[in-house]
C-alpha cells in the first residue's frame, strides 16, 4: 500500500517530506535555494555581457589619435593632448667609471592633467586610429606617470655599458579591446589607481620633430 507524502513550507525557505512507512519513518528534507543564490548566476552572466560587449550611437572622435573618455553610454568626454619630450639623462658612474647606464624618458611639463576621471573598477575609451583592422595591443600604449619635481614622467628604456636595452613596462597599464565604429577601438581598464596618466598610439620611442611627441592624458582621483 503506498502512503502519501505531505509536503509543507516553513518561514527560514525550507521544504519538509514525510514520507510514513508502516514500521518505520522516512525524513527527507529538501531545501529551496533563496532567491539571491539562485538569480546569482544570471547576474553574473549580465555583467559578463555588459563589459564584453557596448553598444552606443556615440559618434568617434573626428581625428585619428583622440580620446573620449566616457561619462556614459551615450556621452563622452574628448581628453587633452600634450606635447612630451623625450629626455636622455646618464648616471654619474658613466662619467666617473665609464660604466653606467643610460635612461629615456618621456617627460611632460607640470604635474596634472587637464582631463579628469573618476576612480572605479572600470574606465572606457574610445581612441580613434587610422583604421581598426590590426591589434591594438601592438601599437596602443597606456601608462602611469611618475610625478617627479614640476612633471610627469615616464621611462621608456635603459641602457647600460655593461648590458643591452631594456624597455620599461612596469607602469604599462593592461586593457581589453574590441573595434568601434570605422577606424576605432573601445578600451576597457580595470581598476586605475589614483595618479596621472597617458596614451601614446605608435611606438614611445619614435619621436617626432623637435624630439617631442604627442601625448593623450587624464588623471584619476
């Protein structure tokens, strides 16, 4: 003879079975996941989504080489660009000994920039290029400065007698990248610490006429 199953809910989200036997008792207890844990995946999956992927009727920068800082998904800010220099500086040693090193650095004069951004877990870009068809990885550089007297630097290498060239990357910042628009790219970076900071498109170390170069800069507060 099969017995019934009562079924009935409790307050702290749990569900209770009894199933009765003739000379013996079966409890099966089943518990209901609350709400939060079970939408937790989904939300999860939501945000996966909303940082793989934009969409926006924000129009690109209308020349190659500038910056919106977005406000918004549908606003943006275009940041300022500043004329750096590169400097050459040796140790003393090099003098003294003839054994030294030798560094480049990529200077701007004074210690902010004009451009401001929010700290938070996320800052977006749209830079615009030539074109959007090769990684931007490989030409797209974005960096933190080292404020040092009245400006802000960057090293790019250091040479030494003894040794051979060696690039900095210990202040290049990561992103993630996806094509926007015709010749543009959408740049994701995660988590900026408070501090200046720049983009260079190209090489860091070609320099341009006067042994100066363009720089896209902002500030994190």
């Amino acid at each position: 003879m099969e017995h019934p199953l009562f079924i009935y809910y409790h307050s702290d989200l749990q569900t209770s079975a009894e199933e009765i036997g003739t000379n013996s008792e079966l409890i099966v207890h089943l518990t209901i996941i609350p709400p939060l844990f079970i939408c937790f995946p989904f939300i999860i999956i939501l945000y996966i989504l909303k940082t793989s992927s934009f969409n926006s009727n924000l129009t690109e920068p209308e020349f190659a080489e500038e910056t919106l800082l977005l406000t918004s998904d549908s606003q943006g800010v275009k940041l300022s660009r500043e004329n750096g220099t590169i400097k050459t500086k040796a140790g003393a040693s090099l003098y003294l000994t003839g054994i030294g090193k030798v560094k480049s650095r990529l200077t701007l004069k004074g210690i902010k920039s004009t451009s401001k951004a929010v700290g938070g877990s996320t800052t977006r870009l749209i830079i615009k290029a030539a074109d959007n068809k090769t990684d931007p990885n490989s030409f797209i550089s974005v960096f933190k400065f080292e404020v040092k007297g009245k400006e802000r630097r960057y090293q790019l290498a250091e040479t030494g007698t003894l040794s051979k060239t060696e690039s900095n990357n210990l202040s290049s910042v990561e992103y993630k990248a996806k094509k926007y628009g015709e010749s543009s790219y959408y740049i994701v970076l995660e988590d900026l610490t408070a501090g200046e900071y720049g983009i260079v498109i190209g090489d860091p170390n070609h320099e341009n006429t006067k042994n100066a170069m363009k720089v896209t800069t902002f500030t994190v507060e």
